[in-house]
C-alpha cells in the first residue's frame, strides 16, 4: 500500500481540476489511496453510462457537478426528493427509452405518427401523487385496457388491412382446394397421413413436429428436422388447437388457419397483425 500511496502522491495536483465544484483527491495516506483506487474503479464502468445517456466533453462538466451535488444531499429530505423527481422524470420524457415513447409504440405501432398528449401524461402522474386525480386508480386502469386494445386494433387494422385482405383471400383459396376439409370457424385442413390412433382432447398433452409457414411460404417456426415438442393441447392459437383435438395419432395434416384463429392484431416476430397461417403438423403421441 506505500507503493501506491506514493504512485498517486505525485498525481494529486492534477486529478478533475476542471469542474469548480468537483473535489481534489488527498493522497496522503494508503487509505487516501484506495479510496481513490476505488473511485477510480467504478467511474470506469459509470462512464460508460453517462455515454450512453448523451453526455459529451461539452456537458460533462455539468454531469460531475450533479454527480458531486447529490452526493452531499444527506438527511436533506427536500433535496432528495428533489433529485428522485428529476431522475424519475427523465426516465419517463427519455426520447429512447421513457414511458411515453412505450405507450405510444404500444398503441400505435413503431411506424405511426400519432402520437399521445405526453403533458397529460404527465399531469395524471402528478395529480395522483399529489392526491388530486379526478379519476380512481381502478377506473382508470379498467378503462386505459379497453382504450389501449380498441386503439391498438383500430391502428393496426389501417396499417395492416391489406394482410388481412390478402390472408382472406389465402385461406378461401386453400378451403377449394381437392382433398381439404373444414374444421369449422374458417380453419381447413389437409391429410398427408391417416393414423388410427387416439385422438387427444384439449386437456391432454401432446408430442408432435410442426411447421409454420406465412401465406408467402416463409418458414418462422419448425421442428420438423428435430426434437418433437411436448405441449399442452389448450396452451396454442386456436386454430392449432382445433386441428390437435380432431387428428388420430399417427396423422399428418396441412392445416390452414385463419387471422381470426391464430393471433389475430398481435404482432409475433415474422407474424405480422392479421397474418393467415399455414402449419404442418405430424401428431406423434399423447402423454398422458
């Protein structure tokens, strides 16, 4: 520890002469010293966060002065929650990250330009912790679930119509196709292979290799190459589930599934809001 009480002596007169406010390290003795080291060994990785939050040579200035101003808070009460405001508040208007930028996205997707009234955002936030809210917190969410899901629908349908359209017109092509079979709710489905076997109710959990396919041909799941999986009959769309409870094992099927019977708005990676499927599935077993 000498050693290095000796190594930062000589560097005393240097360290953060830049911020007026900033404070000069000591370095008189070896608890002066690992002091230092640790400050040292933590503002490394911070100062990666404060890169990642926008600061630059031209503010970081004013990032150490809050940095060493929060730091002096103590017992302050006022100022503590002066600050805890100010870090709550930027985390909610952050351009990138904050909740008004979320539940615009939610509701109108990422490529919508509408855009929520983020001040009345605001003003419902500060009206409940200040207790004045004109409207319950149960009320509230109540309502804020429907709004969000009819507006999410609302969005989705203008931006997405035309998948939906084409999706219409996928599955009432397939359903006048030789050999398919309706299942009922707008699902058909074609036989590859006839098994004998039992066939599962919805309760029961199943082993099988699937493959799902968009209306274009595109592949966004399958396992047919590997591992069969393990599910739940009930814990699928409903379209799958409707086509597991009616196959015998030892079947293969083709089944084509309506939006309104797979995910419907959602959007599911490669599934887009309103995406006919296609699935291939070969029931294997049912475990019991």
């Amino acid at each position: 520890m000498k050693k290095i009480s000796i190594l930062f002596a000589a560097a005393a007169a240097v360290l953060l002469g830049a911020c007026n406010q900033a404070p000069q390290a000591n370095l008189k003795t070896d608890i002066d010293s690992l002091s230092y080291i640790i400050g040292v060994a933590n503002g490394t990785s911070w100062s990666e966060y404060a890169a990642q939050t926008g600061m630059d040579s031209t503010t970081m200035d004013d990032f150490l002065k809050g940095f060493y101003e929060a730091t002096k808070i103590g017992d302050n009460k006022a100022k503590e929650a002066y600050v805890a405001g100010l870090h709550m508040g930027m985390q909610w208007a952050d351009k990138n990250r904050g909740i008004a930028k979320y539940f615009n996205q939610t509701i109108f997707g990422e490529d919508s330009t509408q855009t929520l009234n983020e001040n009345n955002i605001y003003a419902g936030f500060m009206q409940v912790l200040a207790g004045k809210s004109i409207i319950s917190n149960d009320s509230a969410r109540a309502i804020l679930q429907t709004k969000i899901q009819a507006l999410q629908k609302a969005t989705r349908e203008k931006l997405y119509g035309e998948n939906k359209k084409k999706g219409e017109e996928y599955i009432a092509k397939m359903a006048k196709k030789e050999g398919v079979k309706s299942l009922g709710n707008g699902i058909y489905y074609e036989v590859l292979t006839e098994g004998n076997g039992a066939v599962p109710a919805d309760t029961c959990r199943v082993k099988l290799h699937y493959e799902g396919k968009l209306i274009d041909g595109t592949v966004f799941d399958s396992d047919m190459e590997g591992e069969p999986h393990t599910m739940a009959a009930n814990q699928v769309i409903p379209g799958f589930k409707e086509a597991l409870t009616h196959m015998p094992v030892g079947s293969k099927w083709v089944v084509y599934i309506p939006q309104d019977q797979a995910y419907g708005s959602q959007e599911m990676g490669q599934i887009k809001p309103f995406s006919a499927l296609t699935f291939t599935i070969e029931l294997l077993g049912i475990e019991k």
